[in-house]
C-alpha cells in the first residue's frame, strides 16, 4: 500500500453549546477525516487538509475550545497500511448504505418496459441522479479506492445505460424522430472572423465563445446583434436565429460546434454534458457541476459592465472549469 503520512487533529469544546460540537463534527466529516477515537480524528497529509484543520484550529478557539494538529508517519498502534485499511472500511460502509436504494432501482428498471410511462422514467432518473450524486461526494473523500466505490460505480453506470435505453425505446416508439446530421467545417476557413450571437449572453453563447477562441479561431472577435438584426459582412452567427452554428434537435450550440469541426477531446465531452445540462435542462447529462457553474454565471452576467465584459468573464470561468476537467 506504500507509506503515507498523515495529520493528526485533536481537539476539547465545551459541552454546550451542542451545535458547535456538531458543526466541527459535520466539518471533519464533509472533509473526510477518521475517527480515531474521543476527539481524535485523522487525515492524510496534504495542502487542502493542511489548511482546513489550520481554519478548524482557529475556529474552535474562537468557539471557547483548544485544538491542534501534528504531522506523523504513523500511530503508536497503528503502521501507516493500517490506517489506510481503516480509511477504506469506513468508506466501505459509507458505500455500502447506498445499495440497497441501488437494488431496488435495478428491480424497477427490469420490470417489463410496458409498465414503465415517461413520467416512471422521469421518477426513476431523479433517483439514479441523486445516487450518483452521493456516490460522487463519497468519491472525493475516498482518499484510497476503496473497493465498493469502483463496484458501485458500475451498479450506476449500468442504471444510467438501462435507462437511457428506455428513453430511446419510448421515444422512437412514440415519434420516431430523424437523427440531425450536422455539415463538417475546416477551420482553416473560419481564422480571424467576427463570430456575432445574441445580446445578454448566457451559458450556451459564452461556452460556445470560449469553445471558439480556444479551439477553433484563437483571433476570434467577438459582436452582437438583435435576433432581427442582419448580421456584418463576414460574420459568422452563433447561437441566434439563422446563425450558421445553433440549436439542431436536442443538441445545444456548443455541441454543434464540437460536431462541426470534428474536435475531439475527453474533458471537452464531459464539458459539453455541463453546457447542455445548464442549457437545455433535460436530464440527458448527469452533471453535478451544472447547477454551480450556473449560478457563477449569472453572477457574471449581474455584475459585468456590457455584454463584451460579460462574454469575456463567463470565457473566463469556462476555461477554469475546462481545466479541473482534465
């Protein structure tokens, strides 16, 4: 399991009030710590732990407490592969309490597709959402992989798979709807444009610009125009109406452009799940980060001085989240 070495926290409050107790307690638990035993709790070393445990030290002494922590390789009792042996069953029960929502899932979505209407559908995708949300904050305090993590991972995947399954099959029965093809473009053809959207822009057009200068046209300028305003001589419209690259059936502009021209990129896909989850609102991804990012973005869109400030700025968070994706 190799060496690790690990902060020790310990720390006294005084019996009441309750809720401070429960606050730091709810703290070192978000975080993920281990408990050792009375007020001792454990975490592996680290910068982001470093500094919780230095703002939790200061806290509890502004709340009439003591608290310390100390850097070391090991307990009295315990070498550093106990310890990591400790981490992993406790963050195997903590998976382990999602299974028995998971099974009853898998008995839900195996019932005859006959019984199963769009709005079961939409019930049941909220549920899988929400677990896989929870197997997801789990995730990020499961320092040392336990195993009941990757095995629950792949309960959900084939939840998500069954009934993406069963959406296809209601729909194709219900509408059988033609697939949009989307036009190949070089972007060699597309260097140095105007690229001209909507005024106010919002999640799909600030994505799509930064899509743009990124990967597309690094000297892209950027304009905007009303929905019945002709566009510049030369420009090239996105995300508005009659714009050369926008909405085509359930795929959001960002998405059209990635089809476009051909890019190809792992976290430019999970990113194009965020986009149209913020966009579209459907459910087709799931993406915890939709609902977060969103709001970052409305705050740009609040605060920014005109619509070049807010592109640029939303641009900005865009290119952040892009990079914790990859």
């Amino acid at each position: 399991m190799g060496t690790h070495s690990w902060l020790l926290f310990f720390h006294t409050l005084p019996a009441k009030p309750v809720a401070a107790r429960m606050k730091v307690w709810r703290r070192l638990a978000r975080a993920g710590a281990l408990h050792l035993k009375g007020s001792v709790y454990l975490l592996p070393h680290g910068e982001e732990h470093h500094e919780l445990l230095t703002w939790l030290t200061q806290e509890i002494e502004t709340l009439g407490g003591q608290a310390d922590f100390v850097s070391v390789p090991r307990t009295a009792t315990l070498a550093s592969p106990d310890l990591v042996a400790l981490f992993n069953q406790a963050r195997g029960q903590a998976y382990r309490a999602l299974q028995p929502e998971m099974e009853a899932l898998q008995r839900a979505l195996s019932a005859p597709p006959e019984r199963l209407d769009q709005e079961a559908l939409k019930r049941l995708a909220g549920q899988v959402r929400r677990l896989r949300e929870q197997h997801r904050e789990l995730s990020e305090v499961d320092f040392f992989g336990a195993a009941q993590g990757a095995e629950l991972a792949q309960v959900l995947t084939s939840l998500e798979e069954r009934l993406a399954a069963l959406k296809t099959k209601g729909a194709s029965e219900s509408a059988k709807p033609v697939r949009p093809t989307v036009t190949s473009r070089r972007r060699q053809e597309y260097q140095g444009r105007l690229w001209v959207t909507r005024p106010r822009p919002f999640v799909d057009r600030m994505a799509s610009a930064w899509l743009i200068r990124r990967f597309i046209d690094p000297q892209a300028r950027f304009g905007f125009t009303a929905q019945d305003q002709p566009l510049p001589p030369g420009a090239v419209g996105f995300d508005r109406q009659g714009g050369e690259f926008s909405h085509l059936g359930d795929w959001c502009s960002f998405e059209v452009l990635i089809k476009a021209f051909g890019l190809k990129d792992k976290a430019l896909r999970r990113l194009a799940g965020i986009v149209h989850e913020m966009d579209l609102r459907d459910g087709k991804f799931n993406a915890p980060q939709a609902r977060g990012t969103e709001e970052i973005l409305r705050g740009v869109l609040r605060t920014a001085q005109d619509d070049q400030e807010a592109l640029e700025k939303g641009m900005n968070v865009l290119e952040m989240l892009y990079a914790s994706l990859t």
